[in-house]
C-alpha cells in the first residue's frame, strides 16, 4: 500500500494544537508529513520545517503557494490557522482537488461553511473536522447504546461544556477574543459546536430550533464567553447547554447525560475510559473501555481502543481514531465515522442561529 | 428550661415526609410531639397517634379542631400535608398565633404566599419552610465563602435538581401529578422551588428574571414533570437550572457550581460532607465537613455540624440544622438562619413566573 | 407496649461518643435516657443530667451506685466510658441483670473479654457493642450479596481504616495513647476491631490466624499507632489490612473490598450509600441505598433505610440500626442482626493475637 | 540532528506490548523502526515487517542474526518477547554495544539481572525498562512534593496494584502462569515489580526488607498470583503492598498513597491526570496535570506533559515519557530520569526475596 502524504498550514512549532494534529496523525502510523506552510513568520515556519524533518523545498512562505506547488504530491491538507483564515485556505485546496483536515470553526459564517459543504460534495473531496469528542471509545459506545434503544425514547439531554481559561491572567490566545480572527462568536464557535456536535453525534436526533442567551462577562472584546443555550430537537427531545470560558478553575469539562425513558447514560471527559448508564429499578452499570462486554453492544468502540481495559487513553488517542476514519474515507472514497462537511456546516448554522437569538432577546430560532 | 411541644397536621405512619419531620425534631431533643391530626382516616390517625404515644385525646379528626383545642398548648405546628391545604391550614395557624413549620410548597398561588408571608409579619409567628438542602453544613459554609469574597464577583451559577421519580413503575407520589391537590406546577413547585432557594441561599443574590421552558414527558397529566430555567440575578450575574423529575435513573441530584471571577465552588447533595474550590492558578482545595479549617471561615457550619469530619452526616442532619434555627427563633422571637416566610414567598414568585414564562413562549418574566 | 427506659455511664455533655448514642436511640425513638452517672465530675455530672433532663435523684456519683439503685427499673445500660472501665461497669451490670450495650474494646484483655461474654450467656441479658459500619445499610447489603454466593468463592479481602488523627496538633482524646485508660493497644483495639469485625461481617468467614506488624511512628507512648495485618480465614480466604491513625490527612478512611471468584464488591465509607459490585466480563454495578432492586437481594438492607434513595443517610443511622436490633433482643431475648458477646470476644482474640504477632516479629498466631 | 533507528524483538502485529512500544516512539518521533525479529512464526514476522513498512532484508528470521546484522546500524533495540530470553538477548545486544529497552521483567533469576547490569554498566550502553508508571507526569510530580519536604518524613506507604484478568475466561496471555516461560513468579513479577519499583521512585528511599505471603487462587499452575507483601524501608518507613491478579473485575488498579508526618499523596491510575495532597489542618488539594502551579513545584512534571490541563493524557504519553529520557541518554550518553539497569536489577532482588520470604512462611528478608 502506498503511503499516504499530507501538508499542514499553521500549527508551527510551539503552537498549541498543531503538534496534538502531528502526534495524532503519527498514532497509527496513517501518513507522513512532507510539506508546510507553518507560520507566515519567515523564521519560524523555516525553523518548524527543519524541525519537522521536511524538505526545504516544501516550506511555502504562504498557503496560495503550499496549494499551488503540492496539489497531486499531497494527500490530505491540514488546516491548523486562526479562525479567520479557514475558509478561504478550505476553498482554495478543495477547488483544487485536495482532501482537508480543517480546525473548527470550520468558517466565520454559515455562508461560508455552504459554500465549502457544497464545494466538498462537488470535488469529491473529503473534508474532516476535528470535532475530537466524537472520536473518544466511549462516545462512541454512548451513541450505540442510544441506537439499539437501550435508552428508550430520548426527552432530554442535559450538556456542559466549561473552562476557566479566561480567568486565567496568563492566557496566550488572546486572537480567540479578536473578532478580526475569531469572528462574530467566541465560546459558542470556539466549543459550543463540540458540544452541538456532540449532542446530534450521540443522539442521532436532530436540533431544531435554540434559544441562546450569550454573555461578555470577561475583557473579552465583547465576543461571547458564557453562552447558556436550550435547544429542541427531533422527536420532541429538549437539551439544555452551558458552554463558558469564564467558568472560574474549570479546566476542560465535557459533561454529557442523556435522558432516555427507559435508560440514562453520563459521560465525563475528565474520566473518558468510563460511560455510566442508569436505569429506573437496575444498578447503575458502568462501562469500561475495552472490556468484552463492550464489543457486544458496540463493536466500533472496541475498534477504536487500542490499549486493554485500566490502561487509559485521552485526547489525543480520541483525535487519532478521527484521523483513522478520515484517512480511511480519503483512501476508499467511501463515507465513515468521522465529523465532515455535513457537521461542520450543522456547527455554523448552530453558531449563527446562538447570535441571531441572544441579540434577538433569546427569542426561539431555527438552526 | 420550658420543654417545647409541637403538633403535626399529615404525616401518618407510613408517609414520606412525616417520618423525617420527627426524626429531625428528635435528633437534637428539640420538643415532644404532644398532638396531631394525622390522617383524614379516622383510623390512620388513630393507629398513628398511638405509635406516636399522643394522649388519644389530642388525636383530631380534622386540622380545624386541632387549631382550635391546641392553640396556647403548643409551641409550633407542623403541616406535612399534601400541597393544596398548606395555606387554608398555615393561614389558620398564624391568625391562632401558632408558630409554623410548613412543607413547600407554601401555598398553590403567590397571591396565597403574599397573604402568609403578611399574616406571620402582623402576628409575630414564626414561619419556617424546610428547604432542606440550606441546612447543610457545606452550603453554609459556601455561602460563607461567597460572603467573604473567596470567589470574587459573581457571574454565572449552573444548577441541576434532576431525579427519576417520574420514570419508576411503582412510584406513590401520584397525586404530584394531580393539579387539585399538587398545584398549577409539578416539579418546578415540588423541587425547583429547592434549587431557587439554594441559589439566592448561597450566592446572597436575588434573581431579578427568568425564562423558563418547562415539559410534560411522561404521564403527568399536563403538570410540568421537566424544567430549563435561565435566570438573571442582581449585580449581572446569571443561572442556568434544569430540574427534572424524568431524569431517568437520578435519584435526587442536587448539584451546585458557583463561578466568580476569583474562584468557584461545586457541591453535589450525594457527597454531601464536601465543597470544592476552584482556583485559575492554585490547586483546587477540597473542604471536609467540620475539619479545622472549616471554623476559620464559617463558624456556622462548624456549628451545624454534629460528628467528627468523616463520620457522614445526610439528609436528617439538614433537616434538624432547620429545626434548630427555627425553634430558636421560636423561643428568642429573633431572626435566625433559616428560610421563612420571605424564601416562601420569592419561591412562589418563582413557580408564578417560571409558568408564565413557559407559557408565553419563554419570554423572560420579572420574579 | 411499655415505653423502654436506660441509662448511660460516661458521655457528659461535650463528649464526643456520648450525644451520638444519644441520637442513635432518639432518631427511631427506642427509649427514654432516665439515669446516668455521665462524669467522674460532680458538677459536669450533674450538668449534664440537668441538659438531658434527668431526674437529679438518678444522677449518680459512680457507676456502682447506678447499677444499685437503677437495677430493675431501666431496661438496658450504655457504658460510654473510656476504655479501661469497660469491663469492670459491664461485669457488674450483667451480674445485676441489666442489658449493656458497651463501647469498643469491651475490656483490656482477652480474658475479661471471655468473662464477660459467659456472664452474658449465663444471665441471658444481651450485649451489644456498636460496631458502627456493620450497621450501615450497604454492609447488609454487602453481606446478603455475599450470602446469596454473589461472588463466589471469597478469595481475598482488602481492607483499609485509615485515620489521619494522630496527626492533628489539637487532639482531644490524648488518653488513647495512654496505657492505663487505653490498654496494651491503641490502632488495633481502637479501629483495627472495626475492620476485624466487617471482615467476618460481610464475608460470613472466620478470621483463623494472623500476622502483624505494629508500629509506633506519632508521639504515643510507645502504643500502636500503625497496623499492617495479614489474615488467613475459613475457607483458604486470605486478609490484607491496614490500620492507621497517622494517615496524614485522612480523616476517617474506612474502605473495604472483597474479592470473590465470580465478583468483588467495595464499600466505601466516604461514599456510604452506594455499594460497587464487579464482575469479569459484565459492567460494574453501583448499587444505590434503598432503590428497588436492593429489596430484591437484602430485605434487611431496606429495612435498615430511612430515606429514599438519594437522600443520605450517614453515620448516626447506622448506629441506629444497631441500637434498633439490640432493642428488639432486648424486647423480645431472641438472637438479632447486631454486634453482641461473640463479636465482643472474638475482637478482643484479635487484639491480642495482633500484639503477641508483632511482638513476635511478625510471627503468624492464631486467632 | 542525525535521525535515530531501531529495531525490535517480538511485539509482532496482534501483540499486546509491541504496538504500544511503537506508538510510543512515534509519539514525539523519537526513531524510526527499521528492522526486527518480530515473531519466531516466518510469516508472522514476514507479515509484520511488511505492515511496519521493514525493508523484508532486515526481518530477520531469529534475533542472534539481527543482533549480529544490526549492530552499528541501529541506536537501539527494544526487547518485547515473553520473559524467558530477555536476559539472552539483553545480553548479546549489549556485548553487541547496542543500547536495550527491554520488557520487564528483565530477567528470570536476580543473578541474571545483575550480569545484565555489569553487563550494561561495563559496556557504556544504555539500559532502559518500561517501568511505565514512573512516567506519568504526576507520578513526577508527587516525587518532587517528597523532595521539597512537602510531606515531612515519610512514615507509611499503601499500594495497591490490582487486576483480575486471572478471572476472565478469555485471557489470551496464558504464558504468564507457564514457568517455563514467565519464570518462578507470576503477579510478583509480572505487576509487583511495577509498585516496588514506584514505592521506591516516588518516596526517594530503598526498601530494605520484605515479608511476603504468595497466593496461587486461581488455576495458574502453582505461580503466585496475588501476593501480600510488608516492606521496611530506609528512615524507618514501612510499606504495604497488595498485587493480585484474581482481583475480579478490577481492570488495571494502581493506587499509591504516601503517608508522611506533614502530608500525604495519593495517585490512582484510573485518574492518572490528578494528584491529591492532604494536611493535617488544611483542605485537601487536588493538581491537575500541565496546570500553571504544577510548574512551580515539578517542572519536569510540565515538561512530561503535551497537552493543557484537561486534556486527557494516558498510558501511551507515560511511555512515550519514558523513552524520551531512554533517547535523550542514548542521545547524550549522560543520566537522565528514567527506570534503567538499577531499577531492573533491583526490582528483581525484591521478587527473589518475595519467593524466598513466602516460602519461608512469611520471614523477613533482606532486599
């Protein structure tokens, strides 16, 4: 089999998630990394590609270059910049016949996300989205145990998601707060739409319409950092989300239950290897990955495991298993596992319908 | 010292509630109970007085009797009844200057609350409301936390009272979901009220307004059996709350995070001797019910506790903390710390308000 | 039926164990406290009769004097006192035909240990000992689960009672270090016959011999402050335990785990109202205090529960429970689910067998 | 900077230990694998190499060719056979001049673990073993708080290290309990040498004696599979170990608790991203793994760790931990942190005392 090859634009050396996209690729071993385009600082880009083992050649001092000179070289791009720049570096590799790996928010506005979901389907290119929470085993196993109906019918789902890192004085990524590079939203496009991914990921049900009420409770240049947010979903389910970056001590909590009327399932991110499940007259049982009973109920969560049961993974095993499934679509041109166009355009109009309501006075408004 | 007497109305052998209500009184030796009117069956009340050890004599066939052969004989009066007669019975009470411990909801309406809370005023009776989860050792001492500036200024609280109830085959409870006898509201009046207390208990903020989308999923003959609530508290602050009785499987999860700019705290009702702290740039600190360094900060939770640090304190203790508070203001006629007419009549504004916002489509409404 | 009467010897007012076997009687009610020679003080004595509303004329000067004057009129008699007391207050209430229900360790040597026990058989008044952790409503359930074969065959347990008092600069009970209150031991006779007594407990097995290793690490008078236990029980089981009061930090640890071949089950007392049970190739169970399905396994378990699940139960409960089967032995003279003579005993084989070991360096003794 | 190669023995594809070496170097592209002995099957090995993209001229069909092919063109070799030919091949690689990263145990017998170490000290080549726990990054944390005198003097260790894979009927590694191959201990060997080799990483002292009581409950052919061990170690500390391997249901239970005279540490591996601290007079504080306090106290706990504070690290980054100092030693030639020679050779007089001790009927014996 031939090995696969792929091209990174940001994620210079240093940076925060472009070394966690580099690690996760290496995993399991899917491609190499051969060419870049890592920072628009000369030096630095320079300095990663060495870094980095890549030829110098491959260093573009820009990405209109990067895509010029790679396409038909490379296998995949990965899109790892600030906000802003998103969309016109997605557009330009998919016109040109390039798979993209792309951060989220995979654009600043809804439009721009159509537009890409539309090119994606026209190229027949595969577009990915690191929406990481939808790559954990356990999630996985969550959405299964909704799908076989172990949960019954599903009323509600009760989500947050809460960092503090506004709180903190030391905080390097202050572009997040910028709405030249940020955009129009902070919180809610930064990881409200984990969330909102997350919640139509496990359910399978749909969301229909929000009511949002966004806050600016920190120096956050008045971009929302605390969004409350309740939401309706196919099927009559209802969902209640906070989602905060002024949520004082809180590092990264990912909390999820849904409410089924047969069952209940809960799971944490701060203990990711355990789903909890309850009944109205059973124990609670709580899954561990890995373990046999699990690949009865779930057999994709057992795939995407790779140690024993007690011997944990996290987050970067969690972005692995979406990489797995990308590159396994790029190479079979067939559909997988993995959040793509569909999500990534269901996160903008999530993220544009959150504005539209909380400036509306937290009327309802369709997503 | 006099020996305090009480009486209480409902509460038969084999109730939910009347049972607690006796050990609470008992656990601190606080009064006999020296007559009741236990049950409207005759024989009920009989079989109960006499397990009761009442003298067959202060054994009523209906409330009415009682207040009228008891008032002077005794020192308070406890209503355990079902919702719809707390305020015909509590309103009774007071004009006989009987001091009053009456189980929440205070009344079906907030006109009813109003006129309680102004009846206790004029007669100088003492009203007391067992929101029990105020009582806590390590609320109080959140609440101290809170006052002392621990977390700064407040800006965002996220709440959840969730329970299953409503989701067990076998539940007795049904007449909750009897509009004649639980109200216009079930769980926002049954447990919400809880969560709103607590919230205006611990932060010493008022809420201002609220939206609220409340749900009827199971078979609760139209009564709100799911509530989302957001909330807007004084000096800017805002809440989120979901309070459920069809969150299948939860047993009574009552969990509290407070977030302000300095620091947070988090309390869950099922690890009731703990209170954790949350800093940007300190670990966070776990408090232990009544370890030393709990005195230096609230002297009262040290106070309403009983056992050495690790030696479980529940649900009774909180109660009899109430009790505690309530019969000393019952013999000082001073305020003390414990929810009275006041918490009675902001909850009832709370259940009016939660209704109509839902009502009209969650529009915010002023509480 | 005739309302019950006792006494107390010990426990005055600001004693630690004294008001809570006086809340454990009066939380189900069971009997009234008429006597009591509550401190070698007189006017502590008499103080405390004063606040516990006793009769002066039954607040004795000595102990001897109650069991003179008391015989006959009460039914059972709480000995409170410090260790070195026990046995002599217990002989003489047995010999006089009173009940006793007696703190740990009920003597100082085995041998007094043995005499009372026969004095209790002879004179068929009960014994009880409040071996606290047997009474929590989870233990029940542990055991019955065990009963029912569960888990099999018991293969190994694994016990911790970890105290971090010692460790305190403040501590009030300086006479657990001092030999002539405390006796030859101080960890293992005051903790260790807690964790002795779960053990067989829970596994129905008996402890056959063991193996200690007892240290001295706190300033306390050269007695154990550190226990590291092996056993061998009925039924090829084998027994880890540790046992410590300078467990920096904890405050009281008390967890156990059993270890079948077919599950394991652990309790944690910080955690009392959930029981986890595991299996091999099924996920962990959390069973949860009196929800429906413990029914199912251990009715006594319910029976044991006041509170519907979710609404905790602690420490006095538990205590409760066992002064509730001892007062029905009491009632009715028949054998009942609480800690009495043979429990009182073989605690006390245990102490000795553990100090004889140590001394022996660490030689296995039998028990 | 010269890229760095390496070869392997056994760890063929379908392997539990092989591809979690290989991730681990990829992790943060330490070397690249570019011969092996991966299976003494032909087409297992044949197919390996074909799958880790090995030039088919150097899978070799035995690993004394490779040793004898590769030397001088690989940096190092990671042994990751079943325990009977790691001396061997340890051996011969190291007389070779090739540095090893061998399995543990590293040998069968203590006589072989100390050629090996000679061996490794006499050659200048660098010895590693995946001791993996020692590489979590609070594991480095907890060892710094004992070094800066946060605990006092330390007083009592309590470890557990718990699995009950000897329960599940499906186990595929039955090698473990053949002594021909897994040698003359099974749990001992296997997972005690994890904890004693952690006892003595994070406490800074060396365990000077043991006394051990071997278990063999379940059918593993006579070798121990749950062993409860006493330990005295330098300054007057003692330890308590359980390992066991018929723990049923637990799935990998590491847990250490450090008890010294000012404060105590616990660490569990199912938590692995948290480390507690308790104090006498203090709330109990909890580090998060990578937050900004961390580094005041470990800064090499931060430089172990890749991701912000709430991102899951795991197994595979305690590994890759670990090789990175291997690497950086091969790299430099110089000491770095990481378990070596010593730590293998000791951990192997702690299992030969373990056997001797047992059979001895739970003697002391020196370590």
């Amino acid at each position: 089999m031939r090995r696969l090859k792929y091209a990174m634009v940001g994620g210079a050396m240093g940076s925060f998630i472009g070394p966690i996209h580099r690690m996760a690729v290496r995993m399991d071993n899917l491609a190499d990394l051969v060419a870049g385009c890592f920072s628009r600082n000369g030096r630095t880009n320079a300095a990663s590609a060495a870094k980095f083992r890549i030829d110098p050649g491959r260093a573009y001092a820009d990405w209109e270059s990067l895509i010029a000179a790679e396409r038909g070289r490379i296998d995949f791009l990965v899109v790892a910049t600030t906000n802003e720049t998103h969309y016109a570096i997605a557009k330009a590799a998919l016109k040109a016949g390039i798979n993209v790996f792309c951060e989220k928010p995979l654009s600043l506005t809804l439009r721009e996300a159509n537009e890409l979901g539309r090119l994606a389907a026209r190229s027949g290119c595969v577009l990915g989205i690191p929406f990481t929470y939808t790559g954990y085993p356990m999630v996985k196993l969550a959405r299964d145990l909704v799908r076989r109906g172990e949960l019954g019918h599903i009323d509600k789902v009760v989500m947050e998601y809460v960092q503090g890192s506004f709180r903190k004085p030391d905080r390097r990524t202050t572009w997040k707060t910028d709405p030249k590079i940020a955009g129009p939203s902070c919180v809610v496009a930064d990881i409200g739409v984990h969330a909102f991914t997350m919640i139509e990921y496990v359910t399978g049900l749909e969301v229909k319409s929000l009511l949002a009420d966004l806050s600016s409770f920190s120096n956050s240049a008045g971009l929302d950092d605390d969004a409350s947010i309740l939401m309706r979903l196919s099927e009559g389910a209802k969902a209640s989300l906070v989602a905060s970056k002024i949520a004082t001590g809180e590092e990264n909590g990912v909390r999820l239950k849904v409410y089924g009327d047969k069952a209940s399932l809960s799971w944490d991110q701060e203990a990711p290897n355990y789903l909890s499940v309850k009944y109205p007259m059973r124990p609670e049982m709580v899954y561990k990955r890995k373990a046999p009973y699990v690949g009865e109920v779930s057999p994709r969560s057992v795939a995407a495991s790779r140690f024993p049961a007690g011997h944990h993974e996290g987050f970067v095993e969690a972005l692995a298993n979406i990489y797995d499934e990308f590159v396994a679509a790029v190479i079979s041109g067939r559909s997988r596992d993995f959040p793509g166009a569909i999500a990534g355009v269901r996160s903008m109009r999530f993220v544009e319908a959150a504005l539209k309501s909380s400036k509306a006075g937290c009327r309802w408004v369709r997503v």
